[in-house]
C-alpha cells in the first residue's frame, strides 16, 4: 500500500524559526519579482536561474582567495581540496544554465525587452572569476620554483611528485570547466536569440565565441603539447 506523505509539524510560528533565521529565508525568497510581476511565466526561473550562479560565484570567489593563501604557505594538499570543490561548484552550475533549455525562443522574447541592456558581461560573480583566477597560477608557480621543479618533470615523474601533480590536474579541470561554462552558454544564448544576434548588452554572438580560446592556465595545455612531442620521434 502507498503511505502517505509524513508531515513533520515545525514547533515554531512560520517566519520565526531558526532555521528560517539563520538561512534569511524571508529576504532570499522576496529577492525574486512577485508572481503578479511577471511579465512572462518563464521569467521567474530566468531570475532564479542567474541569481543562483551569482550565489555559486561568491562561494567559488571565497575559495579562490583561500587557495591563494595556501599556495603561498606551501599548503598544497588545502588547497587542491578547495579546487576540487570548486570544480564541483562549476560542474553543478552547467546543470543549472541547462535549466533554461526548458525554456522556448518565443517565451524568453516575451520577457527580453524587461532586460533592457542588463547583460551577463556585467556580472560582479563572473567578473571576479576573471579577476582572481589567472593570479593563481603565480602562486603555483612559485611553489615549483620553491622546489626547484619545472612542470615538466611534475608530469613526467608523476609517482615522484603525487601531491604537486594532483594541484596541477586541478587546476586543468578547472580551466576545462570553466571553457565549458563558456560553450554551453554560448550554445544556450545561440539556441534562444539565434547566432547571427546581438546581445541586450551589444555584444554580438559571434564575438563571444572568441572567449572560446581563453584560458586562464595556457601554460597547462602546452605541457601536453610538450609532453607529446617528447614521445614523438
Ligand atoms: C536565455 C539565456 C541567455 C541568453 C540568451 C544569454 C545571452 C548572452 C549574450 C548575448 C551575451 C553577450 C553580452 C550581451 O548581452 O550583449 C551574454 C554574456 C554573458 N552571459 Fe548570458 N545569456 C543567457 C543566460 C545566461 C545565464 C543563465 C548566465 C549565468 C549567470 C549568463 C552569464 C553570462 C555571462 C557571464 C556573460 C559574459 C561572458 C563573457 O564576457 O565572456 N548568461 N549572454
């Protein structure tokens, strides 16, 4: 037989709890246009949708700079923890952009003109990311220089060099993610405003496709180009 869902009674009055304190529960639920608002059904998944990634955004900014801290202490096995559970944020946030998919051309130009010219280009989260990523590397690197190892010898003397070699892979994944943040966005804006189009910011979609190539770790992909030609006779 089917139970019945189990309803658990909270003990306090609704708005009071500490639970709805302490998450800020009234203020987070009001940051979204009231339902009589809307001018379309599928803006308030919209609002959801990119508020979430500028939430994410904060959470992986926060990491960053304490990944920053640690390479310059030497702490590298910290520190590719906290990568690798930045690389976690970015892999849940591909899921969330895959969101508006559900979403058709028609219905989001039912709500675009609401956008006027507020555009992704302006995002504090992602502006952040670009600032504070590509600096990392420095720190990385001089973790090597502190030890007297190129790049190369981490990634040919792997069962040397475990922990250094596991912040290396990290960093890769991360870059790699964050390129395919940027494709499948590419994808999604070319699937609802077409890619011969020009973004509500101006920026037409076939220049955001020039973001394709940058990286913020270029010198993680030339060591392959490195390693493969060294295996090539
Ligand atoms: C209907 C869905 C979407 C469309 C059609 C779209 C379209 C665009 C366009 C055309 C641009 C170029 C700037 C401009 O508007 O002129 C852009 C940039 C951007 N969008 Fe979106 N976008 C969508 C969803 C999202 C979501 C959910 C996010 C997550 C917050 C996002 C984040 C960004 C970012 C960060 C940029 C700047 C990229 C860069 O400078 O490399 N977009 N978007």
């Amino acid at each position: 037989m089917v139970e019945p869902i189990t309803h658990t009674p909270s003990h306090h009055d609704a708005g009071q709890t500490t639970y709805e304190r302490y998450l800020r529960t009234e203020e987070l639920l009001t940051l979204q246009k009231p339902e009589e608002l809307l001018v379309q059904h599928d803006e308030l998944q919209f609002q959801i949708v990119h508020q979430v990634f500028e939430l994410w955004w904060k959470e992986t900014a926060f990491e960053l700079r304490t990944i920053h801290t640690l390479l310059h202490n030497d702490n590298v096995i910290e520190a590719t923890r906290l990568l690798h559970r930045i690389v976690r944020i970015q892999y849940l946030m591909l899921d969330n952009l895959r969101m508006l998919e559900t979403m058709t051309p028609w219905d989001f130009h039912a709500f675009r003109t609401v956008l006027a010219d507020g555009a992704g280009t302006d995002s504090p989260g992602f502006q952040l990311l670009l600032k504070l990523s590509p600096p990392l590397w420095d720190e990385f690197r001089a973790v090597l220089a502190r030890v007297q190892l190129t790049l190369v010898e981490v990634y040919t003397q792997t069962q040397r060099y475990p922990l250094l070699l596991a912040c290396a892979e990290a960093f890769t994944d991360y870059d790699e993610v964050f390129q395919m943040f940027r494709s499948q966005h590419l994808k999604l804006a070319q699937r609802m405003i077409g890619p011969g189009s020009i973004g509500t910011g101006g920026t037409p979609l076939e220049l955001l496709e020039r973001t394709l190539k940058d990286l913020f770790y270029p010198e993680l992909w030339e060591v392959r180009n490195t390693l493969t030609h060294m295996t090539q006779p």
